[in-house]
C-alpha cells in the first residue's frame, strides 16, 4: 500500500510542502528515494518496488514542479538557490525522522537518479554518518569545476554504489570520479561502475548493485553486505 503524505509548506521553502509517498513498513528498514529532473515521486517509488526486497521500506519525496533545483548542478551553487538547500534540508528532515522513530542510520540508506543522485551525493557529503547504503545512480557532487571539496566529518565505512554511463550528456564521468574520490576520502567505501554508450537510465546491473547494498543492509547493516 502507498501512503500519500503532503508536509507543510514555509515561504521561502520551495520543497517544503512537498508530498511524500511511503510504501510498506518503514520502522526495522527504509530507503530514501530521489526522482530525476522533470520525474515524479511515483516513478521513483516503482523502480524502488522493481528491487522487490521484503521488509524495506520506500520513501519518496516529490520536488517542487519536478525538479530538485532549477539549473545544471555544474551551474555555481548561488543560481540553484533556494531550491538546494530546500531540497537538502528536506532529505535531512525525512532521515532525522527515521532516527528519531528508532531506525538507527545503519538501517537507513539512499537511491537517487540523474538530479536526485547528484542530490544524495551531496547531501551525505554535507551530513557524513554511518549509513546502510548509498546508490547514486548517474550523479555527482554538486557545484561547478574546482568546487572546494572540504567536508567536515566521516561516513564511516558506508557503502557506496557509483554508477554512470559515459559519456553522458548531463553528467561528465569526470565529475562521478572526483565524486569517487571525495567519497573515499571521507571514509566510504566506494564502488564505481562505468557503462560505456549507455543512455541516460537506470540498466539492470545497476538495479542488481543496489539489491546487493540493500539486501546487505538488512541482513548485517554494520557491514553493509561486503
């Protein structure tokens, strides 16, 4: 069953009375999932429903008109603006929840595509803690070349799943290595996988790499299945 939630908005807030869509139980595991520009929650909510795990729970936020911010995440920070930090408190807002109702971060974990994969990049960069998982599929950190990539704090080993095609329009593969990179350093445990002449979407060993991270989290969250 699909639970249709609508939050209450704030001026300034452009996500902030947004709707969110949760599917099964939410309360021993869940994943936060994040739609592409121009999707919906419910698209994004199917293909977490595609990974037919048992006992996870689905939750999906829906961006003001369809999108998470109005430009490239390549554009300076500033000209997306308020539309990220909405979107980023958001996500903070739906995890703090989680923990709050008793799921310990280790049981938490998080899918995004395209604009919501660069959003869940970002967003665990910004807020680093042991997660159970993390899939960004055909995404980056946000900002444009030579971004400083100072964040503060670790993520503790959390596994982390990359993938992209290259090239791609929207997204340079340089971009998913730096990514790489900073995500390593941070203390995550990184796995990059490239597909080269894939279109912009989601192909099944990627939805194969996320069964596996998920299924892990489930069954040893303090190792996150590696």
């Amino acid at each position: 069953m699909i639970v249709e939630q609508d939050l209450p908005g704030a001026a300034g807030d452009p996500h902030g009375g947004g709707t969110i869509l949760t599917s099964g139980r939410t309360d021993t595991s869940a994943v936060v999932l994040l739609h592409g520009r121009g999707a919906s929650a419910e698209d994004i909510l199917s293909l977490g429903r595609e990974l037919r795990i048992d006992g996870l729970g689905l939750i999906a936020p829906q961006a003001d008109g369809g999108s998470w911010y109005p430009f490239s995440f390549l554009a300076p920070i500033p000209e997306n603006q308020p539309h990220l930090d909405s979107a980023l408190a958001l996500i903070e807002a739906l995890v703090a929840s989680l923990i709050a109702g008793g799921l310990p971060p280790e049981r938490i974990a998080l899918l995004g595509f395209s604009q919501g994969a660069c959003l869940t990049l970002e967003y665990i960069a910004r807020h680093p803690r042991r997660y159970g998982a993390v899939m960004g599929l055909t995404g980056g950190l946000i900002g444009p070349p030579g971004t400083p990539r100072a964040y503060a704090g670790t993520l503790g080993g959390t596994p982390v799943f990359l993938g992209a095609n290259d090239p791609d329009p929207h997204v340079p593969f340089e971009r998913v290595r730096e990514t790489e990179s900073v995500l390593s350093r941070m203390g995550s445990a990184v796995e990059l996988r490239r597909y080269p002449g894939m279109p912009h979407a989601v192909n099944a060993d990627e939805m194969e790499a996320c069964r596996r991270l998920l299924r892990g989290m489930m069954t040893h969250p303090e190792e996150g299945g590696r």
